[in-house]
C-alpha cells in the first residue's frame, strides 16, 4: 500500500504536467472571453495587446476581450473591470441581435448564450444549423476571434468636406437614376424565389449579377469562399481611378436573402434586392465616368449566416494593404417610414467623417432626411467587417420597421420605388464625391510625407516635410492640413506655391496630421485634392 501511495505521489508531478501542456496546446484552450464596460482606458488596451490578448468586438456598452486567464487578473489589478464569460473553445461565436428586443426562447439545444446589451446576446455554438431554430427575425454576425483592429475614440469637430471640383458631374450622375432600371433588377432578383446562401439559386443569382455587370463593359469577377462547408460567391467589378488607382472606394450590398422558409421561399425584394439594384445602377452611372480613385462595386453572399462574404472580402483586402477611402453598405432603402422618406446613416467613431460627408454631398441632391447614428453596436451589416479591419465604412439602411423584414412576404409590390430612388441618388453622389470625378487641372499625385522631431533645452518639436509629381496644367499648388483623417482641412498655403515640395514646420510633437494638396491653373481653378498622406507616412 506504501509502495503503491508512493507511486502515485511520483506519478502526480507528471500528470500535472501533461494536463498543463494539452490546456496548452489547445487552440485557445486557455483563453477566456470577457466583457469590459466601457470606457476603458487606453493603458488597459495597451497592456491588453503587450499580453497577447485582443478586443474580439466593440459595442456600444462595453468590449468583448479575448485574454488568458493570468492577463484578465493583471488587467482587474489595473482597474479594469472585466467579467468572463466563458472558455474558448473550438465553437463557433456569433453576436445575435433580436429587433424589438424581444426575449430569446428559454433553450436553444447546442447553444450557449450570454446576455451583452439589451437586444444582444453573445452565442457560442458547434452547430451549423441552430439558425432554424430561432425564430425570425433575428441578425447574426460571427465574430473574428483573432481580434479587430484597435478601439478608436471618437472624433470631434466638423468632419464634412468634399473636394474642390466637378459638383456639377455629381448632380448630373443623381439625377440620372433609373427607377424602370432599379425596378427590374429587383423582380430578376425576386424571380429566384429564394436566394438563401448554401442553396442553388443563391449561385445563380450570383451568376445573374456578374452578368449585369458586364453588360456595362465591366471586367466582374467571383470572389469564391466557404462557409460550414458549404461554397458561395462575391461578385464584384472595379472602375479604375485614373489619377491614385490604388486608392478605392468600396459600395457593397449582400445579395442573398432569408426567411422563415429560407430555403424554399425568400423574395428578399427589400433585403437587400434594393441595396443590390442600387450597387448595378451605381455601376450603370459611373461605369461611364473618370474619377481620380478606383471605385469598387461589390455583391456579397452569406450575409444572413453571420457575413461571411464581406468579412471574406475584407480580411482580404487587408491582407493586401489596399488603400480603401470609404465603404458604403446598402442594406434595405426601399420600404420608407410612415413620416416619409428617411435614411439611418450608421457609423463608428473613426467613420464619423464618412456620415458626414455622406450627408453634406446627398442634401439638395435627394429628397431625403439623412440621420446620423453613431452606434458601434450596429454590426449586424456588411459594413462591419470592415470595420474590424479599420476602414472607415457606414450603413445606410431604411429608418423603418418593416412587417416584411425576414418573411415570405417581403416583394416588390410591397416597397416604395420613389424611396428607392431617392436612395439610390444619395448613394450615387457620395460615392461620386469620394471617388472624386476628375477635373481639371489634374490633382498632384505620389504626395509623400517625413516628419523630423527636434528636441532642444527648452523645446520640443516636429516639423512635416512633403513633396509630390508635378500635374499637368498646373500654375501652382495648394496645401491643406488636418488633425484627424478626412477631418476638416486647415488651408497652409495663402497663395499656390510654385514648387513641388512644403515643410510645415515647428509643430507640437504629441499627435499626428493628416494632408492633401491640390493643383491651380493659370485661371484659378483647383483641382480635387490629392491622396491623403499622415505625418509620418513615409519615415
């Protein structure tokens, strides 16, 4: 009995071993999710980052955290009130919203829940196929558990301002939107009966968009992806800027549709038929236009299953560094409120200027009221992806409920195509304004920029050296200067300088800033500003 006490007593130390490393070795084995309320510090996100962790998603009350369980204990003893959900595990986790915040039933079989806000609920789930058992409607949206990029602080100050040039190219491509053509697109899309990603005439409808697009001369591509095994399609086109091409502005809408019969019958006229005649009409209008930015026109699939086709396209695009300026979401602008015409505006506090500006350039051109809702929590779109991977993107959806949203009988007969057009003329004209239609003379390109920081006895300072390519037609050039990105531009120069280089110099060391510089001609015409540089973008 001794001999075999003393065994076991050997054989603990081992063990314990073992156990430690399979918690180890498994991915994730040893993470937590946690919640934190908010506001957090930005030493607590620091510390956060330095111990491997990462903030899985940003809401409106709080932050969910992925951290080991030693960094959650340092990260309590810095102040930081962070409550764990549960261990991470090889489940999947989606954020579930229910409109109208209605009660999610008492069980969900396979489903683990957490409540996170009202109206929100943190799901963690190995099953594919939980969706049919809740009940429509409901939005879902799988989370990265790698991490979004990090948390911003909201902006302040006055964050609209459109480029000098070619107003009247704008007011001209509003006014020219189609409601035969919009009116067609929706019935082709409906005409599937359903568009549930996973089922077969989800790929055909993809294949009818990539059609679409290039009947307009436009070289459409499918982006292919997989999802719970199953396989679906982006669809996308680009209208090359001529000025920076690698800049872009991205308008994306999804393409596939849900119901309470998803896979037998999902018209999906108004979601999000409308937002994806509105991207082939954009693509109709534009199609024919210069701009100094590339202008991406994109149709996502899998948005109702969490959206996945975004975040596809998203994590891509960051993985190759494109430069993207702005991402308008279309999302239901069909089925207006019973006060008339009306438009939510959905932003995050880096996007802020994008509503803005989203606002300044649709006013006077649509017969719309534009409302501006800064609201992290609103994630359940395919701006969102987008987000995480820290592009400024907002959502513009109806400011509306719906009886139709998610049922069987959401159909063309039931929306309202002035609506939709007026919609579609505001979503023209931003993404006009950003793209930038080209004027003359042509906008400096290649602007660079180095910063220099001087510290002496009594002083610290940085002075912001910048150089750019000549433009044809151009007498001189004007430099502008900013505190935030696309914020308002602060003007440097009284007159158009007559070289190609600038120092702004002796500034305070302690932020960042943000410039661009347009070309004037002999007759005083400006051009549209250059690309956006930050102080130290080429150190």
């Amino acid at each position: 009995m001794i001999d075999r006490a003393r065994r076991c007593r050997g054989l603990l130390p081992a063990l314990l071993i073992l156990f430690v490393l399979a918690l180890t070795a498994a991915p994730g084995g040893r993470e937590l999710l946690l919640k934190a309320s908010k506001p957090v510090a930005p030493a607590a996100l620091a510390a956060l980052e330095a111990g491997g962790g990462a903030v899985v998603q940003e809401l409106r009350s709080c932050l969910l955290l992925r951290a080991r369980p030693e960094l959650a204990s340092r990260l309590r003893a810095a102040g930081l009130a962070a409550q764990p959900l549960t261990r991470v595990t090889a489940a999947d986790y989606f954020l579930l919203n229910v409109p109208g915040e209605r009660p999610l039933p008492a069980e969900l079989p396979g489903v683990r829940r957490f409540a996170l806000e009202p109206g929100t609920w943190l799901l963690e789930t190995g099953d594919a196929g939980f969706r049919e058992r809740l009940a429509q409607p409901y939005r879902l949206k799988l989370l990265a558990l790698e991490g979004v990029l990090p948390v911003q602080p909201p902006l302040s100050g006055e964050r609209a301002q459109a480029a000098p040039g070619a107003a009247s190219v704008i007011d001209r491509l509003a006014a020219a939107v189609s409601e035969d053509r919009l009116r067609a697109d929706i019935q082709a899309l409906q005409d599937f009966r359903t568009r549930y990603a996973s089922t077969p005439e989800c790929e055909a409808a993809g294949s009818f968009l990539r059609r679409r697009l290039q009947e307009m001369d436009l070289g459409a591509q499918f982006q292919p992806f997989t999802f719970y095994g199953f396989q679906s399609r982006n669809v996308w086109a680009m209208i090359p800027g001529l000025t920076e091409p690698g800049q872009k502005v991205v308008v994306v809408a999804h393409y596939d549709s849900t119901s309470g019969q998803p896979r037998a019958l999902a018209p999906g006229a108004d979601d999000n038929g409308s937002g994806t005649a509105a991207v082939l009409e954009l693509a109709r209008l534009l199609s024919g236009e210069r701009f100094d930015f590339s202008i991406v026109l994109l149709c996502v699939s899998a948005e109702e299953w969490g959206l996945f086709g975004s975040r596809a396209y998203a994590v891509q695009a960051r993985e190759r560094g494109d430069g993207i300026v702005g991402v308008i979401d279309l999302d239901m602008i069909s089925f207006p409120d019973p006060s008339g015409f009306a438009v939510d505006l959905y932003g995050n506090n880096s996007s802020e200027w994008l509503v803005d500006r989203f606002i300044a350039v649709a006013r006077g051109r649509a017969r719309l009221r534009l409302d501006k809702v800064i609201d992290p929590s609103m994630v359940y779109s395919d701006h969102s992806p987008f987000w995480d991977q820290g592009y400024p993107a907002l959502c513009a959806n109806e400011d509306s409920n719906s009886p139709y949203y998610h049922t069987t009988g959401d159909t063309l007969a039931t929306l309202d195509m002035g609506f939709a057009v007026e919609a579609t003329r505001a979503a023209v004209a931003a993404v006009a304004d950003l793209a930038q239609p080209i004027a003359w003379p042509a906008p400096p390109a290649g602007l660079e920029a180095r910063s220099q920081a001087v510290n002496s006895l009594f002083m610290r300072r940085k002075s912001v050296y910048l150089n750019w390519q000549a433009s044809a037609g151009a007498a001189g050039y004007l430099v502008y200067r900013a505190d935030s990105s696309r914020g308002a531009y602060a003007r440097l120069t009284p007159e158009a300088i007559a070289g190609t280089a600038y120092a702004d110099l002796l500034l305070p060391p302690d932020r960042h800033y943000y410039y661009v510089v347009s070309a004037v001609d002999a007759e005083g015409r400006e051009s549209n500003f250059s690309q956006e540089v930050r102080d130290d973008e080429n150190n």
